[in-house]
C-alpha cells in the first residue's frame, strides 16, 4: 500500500469543505482518492477521471492483464523485441533508474520512501 501525493485542486480545502473518499481495486491493490470540498460533484468527477485513468495504465501495464503491453514483454521475454507505447517505455525506463530490491526488481517502496 502507498500513497501518491498530488498537488491541491480547485475546490478541495473550501470553506465548508467535508471530507470525501472513493475507494476502487485497481492493479492488485486498493486505490483511494481523498478530498476536503464543500462541492460533491467536482470530487465525484475527479475521482471517476482519476479512476478511469488508472484503469487505462492498467489496460496498458498491468503485468497480470493478458494483452497489455507489460504482459507482452513478459510472456515474449527472451526472444523478439516487443513493441510498446511511448509512457510504457518511460515508466520501464524510470523503474530501472530506480534503487533495486536484492532480486533485482524496483520497489516502489525504495522509490516513495516507505
């Protein structure tokens, strides 16, 4: 479990404001979006965007979903270089920058700090 910090939106922290939180499964783990607003429509779009959005990563590099790009390269691993979008090729690019479990594999925990 982790967090990701994003910077405040318009609306979140209002006068009036009232927590809210939507909470969705998504790539093996649980996904949960949190605000302070007085404005329940604006979060609730928000939130669908933001949840939306991180199903289409997961479309695209969920290494479990069979036809994502990252299933790809695995299930092909060893033989012919496998095609891939441009933000896959960023993120493989960014996890191998990162500090590496004794296995060999980025950790996200090494990379956030937990």
């Amino acid at each position: 479990r982790f967090r990701v910090r994003v910077p405040t939106v318009a609306g979140c922290a209002a006068a009036g404001a009232e927590f809210k939180k939507r909470v969705e499964p998504h790539m093996g783990s649980v996904v949960t979006i949190a605000c302070d607003t007085a404005d329940d429509a604006l979060f609730d779009n928000a939130a669908k965007k933001a949840f939306a959005r991180i199903a289409s990563l997961s479309h695209t590099m969920s290494e479990w979903r069979r036809g994502s790009e990252v299933y790809d390269i695995n299930a092909k691993a060893g033989g012919a270089p496998v095609k891939v979008s441009a933000p896959t090729l960023e993120v493989i690019q960014q996890a191998q920058a990162m500090p590496s479990q004794p296995a060999g594999t980025p950790s996200l925990g090494l990379a956030t700090g937990l």
